[in-house]
C-alpha cells in the first residue's frame, strides 16, 4: 500500500477500529517506511496537547446574552406560528444595537419616566411601592442594556456601553464585574481606557483598584500603561508600588512608561 | 441516568425552551475555545468567537432541523463566525502566539518539551492545514462531517489530512534540528516578548 493509503487509516488504527486485515498491513508497512510510523507518533501525540480553559467569565458572559435575549422574548408574542415567520424581529439584542432600537428605548424611558410622575402626582393610591418596583426593573433593564452592549462586536458599540454604565451612580454588580472585564481584556485600547475612566468613579470598591493595580501587569499598550498608572496616583494607592516597580524594571517597557512609573513611585512615597 | 443527547436540546432550544442552550454552552465552550485558541493563539478573540457562536445559535436556532448532527452544525457557524470575523478585521489574522497560555507543566521534562515542539510546529503549518488537523484530532469530527463542512469531497479530506500530517512532520523536524543547534552553540537565550503599541 501507498503512504497516503496508510495515512488514512492512522485514525482507525489507534481507535484499534481495523479489521485484522488492514491492521496487518498497516503495521507491515510502518515497519517499512520511517516517514508514516513518524507520522503516525505525531498523531497520537497531537492528543497531549494541552486543553486550554476559557476564563470563568466566559460562562456570566453567556448568561448575561440569553437574559437579554430572553427578557426580548417576553415583549415578543410568543411562540405562534407568525413568529416563527418573522425571524428578524425577535431578537432583541441585535434591535437594541440599531439606531432605531436605542431610540426607542429612549422613548420607553420617557413613558416610563411619566407615568411614574404621573401617579407620584396623582392623589390616590400608594405611589412609593409601584415607584419602587418601576425604578428596580427600569434599573435591571439599564444593566442588560449595558451587559449587553459590552459585548457587541463592534468597539463603538462597547464604548457606548462602557459610557452608558457612567449614568448611574449607583453600579450593579453584575455591570461593574462586565467592566473590570472589558478593562483586562478588550481587543480596542479605546475601550480599555474609557473602561479605566468609568471604574475611576468607583474607587470605593476594593475589587475595582485590586483589578486596576494588578492590570499593570497585564496591559501591555504604553497608552494604557500610562493611564493606569494616572489612575493609580490620583486614587494615593501604595499597594500599587510593588507592580510599578516591576513595570519600571521590566526589560520590554516602553521608555515613556518607565520615567512615568519612577515618577508615580516618588509621589506614591 | 442518560444525559441528553445534544440534538435533543437544541431541539428543545429551537421550540422556545432557551435555558437549554446553557447545557450544550457547558459541553461546547471549552472544545470550541480551544479549536479557536490554537487556531488563532489569541484568547480573548477566542472567547469573542465562543460567544458569538451561541449568540448566532440563537439568532437561526429556526434553521436547526430535526436529525441534524448538532456538533457538525456547531462547528459550521463557528468556522462561518471566524471567516465573518477575519472579514471585517483582516489584520488579525496572523497568529499571535505570545497570546498563548502557558503549558502547564506535565509529568515529564521530556513530555513537555515534546508537547512545546509540536505546538510550534502546528503553528507553522497554514491555517487551513492547521484546522484540519484540529477539527479531526480535537474536536473528534468524523471524516464525514469534516467532508461536508469545508464542502469537498470524502477522499478530499483523507488527503488534505495526509497532506497537514507531512508538512507537521516536516515541521517538527525543522523545529527539532533548529533546537539542537541552538543548543550546541549557546545554552539559554531569553525568550523576548514583543509588545503592543
């Protein structure tokens, strides 16, 4: 047999899935010729290669897409026939990301926001109990927006998220872990740094400058570099010094960056 | 206790149950991961594309029909994901290995060192051998499922594999000799990073 015969057959012959025939001749000619027992050894060791892990992120990340999905789901009509026929429209996620979406969740947080005046105005009935509720779900339906938005595919769109969590106050914590997220591992500098900007409101929160100190580590753009160290020195954090010195004396550093992180470590001090 | 078969969920998933999705998310996230890390080397794009697949899984979950392999059908939105994607942002296409995690240390020096050859040397092969290889050995598609994933032919794939398995071996070796002459002449030289601007 040829080689390429044999090479067809690696597969089934480590699956030990041959029939006695074929494994004869198999083995026949892997004693023969060097190149296909070579190949054959390649192959069974392609299974060593180590499985990588996704970052637990990953899984909160998918979560967040089908709430969005499945809370578009809930203003569809249903599962009718009809809305099998119109596959475009259901998708919630993909309408809020166009113009006309954003616009009319705009208008759906005009009519919100009246109606809620309209009944604190009113003189009958408890108003403070349905205020309540009304400002929980329009706060749950501002985090999907930007849980949402984080994950677009586009920079801009991800930079409009990024600026749409800076209206709040107040950070849900399911969009604060998004942003510490998009701030370590965003493709688009952009991002990462209107990411740094939006976290630096949020100072208060111990993970927020735990992920900031520990970015230096990771960030490799001197663009980012510098504005975390910024960061760093208007937040007066000492915990920092330990990383910045190591950024200062890493050899790949950009030069920039080191006289920036020797003058951050003289303020620090 | 059977587990469910995977064409049975997205069935379920496709008649409105979406929760489901997250069992078949549990069973294809890490495969599909790996298939775009050591596709790519990039992680973070890697976990882009995982999500996208599934964004996407929802989005023509109508066009999933009955008796459909589900794993082939996954893997032809996630090689449709990552064609769209290199598309509209051609410059990544390169591999980008420093992106890599590190290889966890294993049972032996030797092993491990074997495990760093061959990763290189799968590095040097073209993408498209790169993937062949990686959908056959990885992500254990059937012969058949590949054939009709890239649209050739059954005997077209036999060979495109023999064709990726010669030219790793004749990486490998590359890679190997490179490495023994290296060490003849100097000892250790430390790795450089590059970094991004």
């Amino acid at each position: 047999m040829k080689c390429e015969q044999i090479a067809e057959l690696f597969r089934e012959y480590l699956e030990e899935s041959l029939n006695p025939d074929q494994r004869r001749d198999v083995e026949a000619h892997l004693k023969e010729c060097a190149n296909c027992s070579e190949e054959v050894v390649l192959w069974q060791k392609l299974s060593l290669l180590p499985v990588e892990q996704p970052s637990p992120r990953s899984r909160a990340r998918f979560e967040a897409m089908l709430q969005a999905y499945q809370a578009g789901r809930s203003d569809q009509p249903g599962s009718s026939p009809e809305w099998n026929k119109r596959p475009a429209s259901w998708n919630f996620v993909e309408w809020l990301r166009s113009p006309l979406g954003t616009l009319a969740y705009g208008v759906a947080l005009l009519v919100i926001g009246l109606l809620a005046g309209l009944r604190v105005g009113s003189p009958k009935g408890s108003p403070s109990q349905e205020l309540a509720d009304m400002r929980s779900q329009l706060a749950s339906m501002k985090q999907l927006v930007v849980l949402s938005m984080l994950q677009q595919q586009s920079a801009g769109a991800r930079l409009e998220g990024v600026t749409w969590s800076t209206r709040d106050q107040q950070l849900d914590p399911k969009v604060l872990s998004a942003l510490l997220h998009t701030l370590r591992y965003d493709p688009s500098v952009d991002v990462r740094l209107a990411a740094l900007d939006a976290l630096g409101r949020h100072s208060s929160q111990p993970q927020v400058r735990t992920t900031v100190v520990n970015a230096l580590q990771d960030q490799q753009s001197p663009l980012m570099q510098v504005a975390l160290i910024d960061q760093l020195v208007e937040w007066h954090e000492r915990e920092a010094a330990p990383n910045l010195e190591k950024l200062r004396q890493s050899p790949n550093v950009n030069p920039t960056v080191r006289q920036h992180a020797d003058w951050a470590i003289g303020k620090l001090n | 206790m059977t587990l469910a078969p995977d064409e049975d969920l997205m069935l379920q998933v496709r008649d409105g149950a979406g929760e489901m999705l997250g069992v078949l998310f549990d069973r294809y996230q890490t495969p599909l991961f790996n298939f775009y890390s050591k596709l790519t080397g990039n992680r973070t794009l890697s976990e882009d594309l995982v999500q996208e697949v599934f964004l996407r899984i929802l989005k023509y979950r109508q066009s999933y029909r009955p008796g459909t392999p589900f794993r082939a059908w996954i893997y032809q939105i996630a090689r449709n994901s990552r064609i769209d994607h290199f598309r509209k942002f051609p410059r990544e296409t390169a591999f980008e290995p420093e992106m890599l995690a590190p290889v966890f240390p294993t049972d032996s020096a030797q092993e491990q060192q074997e495990v760093e050859l061959l990763e290189r040397a799968l590095q040097r092969l073209s993408e498209e051998k790169r993937e062949i290889l990686l959908l056959c050995r990885f992500q254990e598609l059937k012969y058949k499922e590949i054939a009709s994933l890239l649209g050739c032919e059954l005997n077209t794939v036999r060979t495109r594999i023999h064709r990726a398995l010669e030219d790793l071996r004749k990486a490998f070796h590359q890679i190997a000799q490179g490495k023994m002459l290296k060490k003849a002449e100097a000892p250790a030289a430390p790795r450089g990073g590059g970094h991004e601007v």
